[in-house]
C-alpha cells in the first residue's frame, strides 16, 4: 500500500508539473494552505526583456495584476550585397522590447495559482535600422547616403494569456518559480522611412516605405512567453 501511495504521489506530482499547478500540499502536514493576497514577481523572456509583476488577488477565484518590461538589443553591424536589396550598404539593428500589461486574472480553482489573464498591453516596441553607404532604393543607387526606418505598434493592444506554477520551493508556498503564454493583437504596424541627408528624392523614400510596410504587415500579434520568480505575502 505505501508502494502504491508513492507511486500515486510521483504522478500527482508529475501532472502538477505538466499542466503548471503548484504541487498540492502534503496530507500528513494538515490542510491546503489559502492563496496569498499579493505578490511580486520578477519575469523574463525572450519577447519581453526583464519586468517586474505586482500581483493582487484578494478573492478565491479572481484578482490583477500589473507590471513594466523592457530591454533594448543592438545587433552587430552587417552589410548587404547588391542582390539583397542594397548596393554595398551597411546595416545597423535595435530592438526596444518596452511593454506594461494590466490584467484580470481568474483562478479557477480556489488552492491553485494556474490563471487565465486578461486586459490590456501598453505596447511600446519598437524595431529601428540604420541604412549608410551605397544604398539601393527603387531601383535607383545613391553612393553615400543614410536611411533610417522605424517599426512601431499600437500603444495599446488586447491582451490574452494563461500561466501558473511549475512549483513551488517552501511550503508555505511564498516563493515559486512559474510561467506566461499569452499573445496581444497590436494590430497592422506603423513605418516611418526617413532620408536624413535629403539627397535621395521622396518618392524613392516613400517607395523604399511601402517595401518595408509589405513586409511587415502580417505581423499583427505580439507573442508573450515568460519565466518567474514570485514571492508571495
């Protein structure tokens, strides 16, 4: 029988695991412990950058949250040959990962941390580049010129995920280590072309704004996957 007890617990424990519950309390060690109030968490991922979460849930079943990300990535510079668009130009790459989530988060059951997240992303990211040297743009070559473009979204786009806890390392269940999935729609994304010297006429800026505006325009979601630190009170 405890063979068997064992063995219920290990799959228990490895459903938990799987489906992002915190692992129920022990029987032995008396009742389940009640969901702490608040909490601060510190999250990071690969969409996001590193953010900050304070956590409110002050009924059984419902609660928000709220929160700030951001980091800011420089790619080292690259050229691009004639036959990708550029004649010999040189290619600066930044990416400002900078976003604020207000959520409503519902908890279906009372003892578990699991959620399903709803509310709104302020949405500040952003994709630049910095196009200098021979630049090809329409099918014209400019020797010595520069052109930066910019990619932005909505500043605030729904917002949708569901997260939890892998588990949790005291048995208090203060402190845990957990994670997001979620996505927000931030609709078609708005592109600024600018020729900073003045040489290249507007028309080949503008045609050089509508490529670019092509190639990004399908990029309607911004998808959110996150690791966290949670210490709960």
């Amino acid at each position: 029988m405890k063979r068997m007890n064992k063995i219920a617990a290990g799959l228990t424990a490895f459903t938990c695991l799987a489906l992002g519950f915190d692992l129920p309390a022990v029987a032995e060690e008396g009742a389940e412990h009640e969901p702490h109030p608040f909490g601060l968490s510190v999250d990071v991922g690969p969409f996001t950058g590193l953010g900050g979460i304070l956590i409110w849930r002050p009924f059984d079943h419902f609660g928000v949250r709220g929160g700030l990300h951001y980091a800011k990535v420089s790619l080292p510079e690259f050229e691009v040959e004639e036959e990708y668009g550029g004649a010999n130009a040189t290619y600066d790459f930044e990416v400002v990962y900078q976003s604020a989530p207000l959520t409503l988060d519902f908890y279906p059951w009372k003892h578990r941390y699991f959620r399903i997240s709803a509310g709104v992303l302020l949405d500040r990211n952003e994709f630049s580049t910095e196009a200098t040297g021979n630049i090809e743009v329409n099918g014209n070559s400019y020797p010595g010129e520069q052109l930066n473009s910019t990619v932005e979204w909505d500043d605030y786009a729904p917002y949708l995920a569901i997260g939890g806890d892998f588990f949790c390392f005291d048995k208090a269940k203060r402190w845990s280590l957990g994670w997001e999935i979620g996505a927000a729609y931030t609709g078609s994304p708005t592109v600024t072309v600018v020729n900073s010297t003045g040489n290249i006429p507007q028309g080949d800026v503008d045609a050089a704004q509508k490529d670019l505006e092509d190639g990004v325009e399908t990029i309607t979601f911004w998808v959110v996957a996150k690791l966290s630190l949670t210490f709960r009170f």
